[in-house]
C-alpha cells in the first residue's frame, strides 16, 4: 500500500514537472503570437496592444492537456499496449459496421428537411449552406485527392489548382457563350482532367519530397495564371454574375417563372438552397460510388501496388506512366466538379479561393481521415470544416477576451494541434484499417506482431 502511495505521488509529481515545462514552452511561442497584438491608431501610427488574458488561457490549456496525458493517459496506452490481441472484433462493432452506411446516408439525404422544419426558413439557411454544403464540399474534394494520395501514392500539394481550373471553365464558359450548368459540369471535369494528365507528364519519375515540390509548384502556377491574365480572368477583381444552376430551366427568383411562383410557393432563397445541396450531395456520392468502384478493378489494384512499392509494381508487368497518369486524371477531374459547382454557388470567383491553404485543408483531411479512407475523409471533414464554421458561434468568448478577439483566426492553430494529436495517436489516420480490393478464397486474420497497429486483414492487392 505505502509503495502504491509512492509511486502514485511519483507519478503525479512527474505530470506537474511535465506541465510546468509545457507551459514555459507555450508561454516563449505564444507571447509573439498571441500576446502582443499590433494595429494602427487615428494619427497611422503603430501601436502595440497586449492580450494576457488569452495568452495565459492558450498556456493553462497546454499546460493542463500535457498533465492530464502524462497522468492518465499514458498510464493508460501501456496498460491497452500490454492486453493480449483479439482474434475477433467484438460483436456490436460488426452491427455498426453494418448498420452505420445506410443510416449515414439516410441522415445526410433527409438534413435539409429536418432543418427547414426545424428552423424555419431563416433560421435553416445557416445550417445547410455553411455546414452541409460547405463540408460536402470538401468531401468531394477529399475523395478525389484521396485517389491521388490515398489509393496511388502520389503527394500532391497542387490539387487546388484543378479546383481553380473547373471554376474558371464554369464561369468563363457560361458568361461567353451561355451554356447551362448541366451541359459544363462535365465539360469543367474533363478540362480539369486534361490539366491533370498535363501534370502528370512532367513528375511521372518524381516521388516524395520532389513531387511535392513539383506539384506545389504547379498550383501557384496556376494562381499566378489567374492574377495576371486580366484580359481572361479579370484579375484580383475576379469573375462577378456567374449564372446560378436551375431547376429544368426554372431559376430560383422571385420573378413570375421562379420557382416559388411555379410550384405556388411563398418565395424563399431557402429553396434554391436546399436545391444545390442535394446537388452536390450527388456529385459528392458519385464520386464515392466511381472511386470505390476504379478500387476494385485492375486499374485501382495497381494504384496500390504503385502505392506499396513503385519497383515491384514495375517487376509485375504493370505500366507505371499510364498508372500515375489515370490517378492524376481522375482526381482533377473530381476537383473540377467541386469547382464548377462551387463557381455556380457563390456567382462569383476569384484567385483568392484557390490559395495554397486550400491545398493543405484538403490533404490534411485526406492524412487525418487515413489515406485510402471513404469514411475517415467523411469524419476529418466534418470535424475539420465544421469545426471551423463552429468557432464562428462562439461570440460569447468576446466576453471574456475583448470586443475585438476572433476565434476564426486560430482556425490553423487548431488544425495543427488536430495533425500533432492523429500523428502521435494514430499515424495512419483515424480509420486506419485497409481492407484488401481482392483477396484469396476469403479475409484471414493476421497475428498482432505482423503490423504496426493491433489488427489487419490480408490479401492480395
């Protein structure tokens, strides 16, 4: 008893050295960061303003999450570590497993009509344009670099630049010559898929760290394309007036032929809401339904052969230029989707949405979701977007930090804590688990000390 008493004190004075040394630390990063703060007064002078109420909040919450690791959760992770390994997943997962797709999908399908009968019509269009169809979104984007990333192997850090390139198609297309937005959605995804095989050409002997570059390198190309060809692209000042999709030709207005005055409604910008969000659920699902499909047939076996390793691929027989070129194409061509409909949604773009931080959200999704994942793309989304449209509700904290204090701003912040939490708790991603696309008679259990993370299936591909 007194030796468990020992080593409990031991422990506990452990943690609090751990989490006075955490909180120096996050005191030296922050205080530039967060603690001083610099504006501009009447005169247009510089003036330097502190925050120590925030300063010291960001240090008590790395200082009391590093003791709360050290005391309870590391203990913890040794005791799960030593457990013997299961032969079976427990039942209840298997009936979740089972019953969690169908019930996803009936959520995601019946979301719109739950909150307009919920919150009425103003009330609701908060919730589904900046929640459903913004995580939507970059769902779809996530499946399509998934394929790129995820299936064949390949780091891309350009991937905006095919998000621009749909966009740009869409708007450029539409104003000059008229088309509708059903006749240019696949007219944007092939443009962007030919601007994808055009990429790939160039990097097919480059791996890692130098098709990063070469890729990152591409989609700032692509930014500086748009900012500088004012005669195409108009420049900074963007693409104003994009025609809007409709519904068999009736538009979304208040006019006698809208929609609201067709169906004898009272008139709503709620409907044509709801409109683009069963839209983009569709061509989100399609892209789930092709990329799973591509997966099991040989050309998705052979993105992941290339994945696993480039040189044995080869040693197969299998053509590594015509494999890395369909992966690029297809994932553009799914990013040029999402930017034809992302041009019809807002009626106006320019260069300042295809950034490089839109390429780093959409594969910091793909790494937190798991590279290879449907599902865990779904999860790392809605955290990660929905999670930043959250911390637009929080106006109760200006309370307590200032009129002035914006927790959008620490959007990054968060993101980089959520990549060194998944990094250090699960390095696969939070669905980490690759189930085989084929496998010999059937799925086999493979022994705990054969792979890095407790359980997997084999087979072949």
């Amino acid at each position: 008893m007194a030796a468990g008493a020992q080593s409990e004190r031991v422990d506990t004075a452990g943690a609090l050295r751990d989490a006075a040394f955490i909180g120096l630390i996050a005191f030296a990063l922050f205080l530039p960061l967060i603690g001083f703060l610099t504006g501009v007064n009447g005169s247009n002078e510089l003036i330097l303003t502190t925050r120590w109420p925030l300063l010291f909040a960001f240090v008590a919450i790395a200082a009391a999450g590093r003791f709360v690791y050290v005391f309870a959760l590391m203990p913890w992770l040794a005791r799960r570590a030593q457990r013997p390994v299961q032969a079976e997943a427990p039942a209840w997962r298997g009936y979740v497993a089972h019953w969690f797709i169908p019930f996803a999908l009936a959520f995601v399908i019946a979301y719109p009509l739950v909150i307009f009968f919920t919150l009425g019509s103003n009330g609701g269009q908060k919730w589904i344009d900046n929640f459903g169809i913004q995580i939507l979104i970059y769902v779809m984007l996530g499946w399509g670099l998934n394929i790129v990333v995820g299936l064949a192997g390949l780091l891309d850090l350009g991937y905006v630049a095919f998000y621009a390139v749909g966009a740009y198609s869409y708007a450029l297309l539409a104003k000059t010559f008229g088309l509708g937005f059903w006749v240019l959605l696949p007219l944007a995804g092939i443009l962007s898929s030919f601007w994808g095989v055009l990429l790939g050409f160039p990097v097919l002997r480059l791996r890692g760290d130098y098709l990063a570059i070469v890729t990152l390198a591409f989609g700032e190309i692509i930014r500086l394309v748009l900012i500088n060809w004012v005669a195409l692209t108009n420049g900074y000042a963007g693409i104003i007036g994009v025609p809007r999709p409709t519904f068999f030709g009736i538009p979304f207005t208040a006019a006698d032929n809208g929609f609201a005055a067709v169906f004898g409604l009272q008139f709503s910008p709620l409907y044509r809401i709801i409109f683009l969000y069963y839209v983009i659920l569709a061509l989100a699902l399609l892209t789930c339904f092709v990329s799973v499909r591509l997966r099991r047939l040989p050309i998705g076996r052979a993105w992941e052969a290339l994945r696993e390793d480039e040189i044995a691929c080869r040693s197969l027989g299998i053509n590594t230029t015509n494999t890395k070129l369909t992966a690029f194409a297809m994932g553009a061509m799914f990013a040029g989707f999402a930017g034809s409909f992302f041009a019809a949604r807002e009626a106006f773009i320019s260069p300042e949405s295809f950034t490089f931080i839109e390429s780093a959200t959409i594969l910091a999704i793909v790494v937190l979701g798991g590279m290879g994942s449907q599902i865990g793309v779904v999860i790392a989304a809605i955290v990660m977007i929905g999670g930043s449209e959250l911390l637009r509700q929080l106006d109760f904290l200006k309370d307590i930090f200032g009129p002035t204090f914006d927790p959008t701003q620490y959007r990054m912040l968060l993101f980089g804590l959520a990549m060194v939490l998944i990094m250090v708790w699960r390095p696969r991603g939070l669905i980490a688990t690759r189930a085989p696309s084929v496998f010999l008679k059937e799925r086999k259990s493979i022994a705990a000390d054969l792979v890095k993370e407790g359980h997997a299936t084999e087979g072949l591909g």
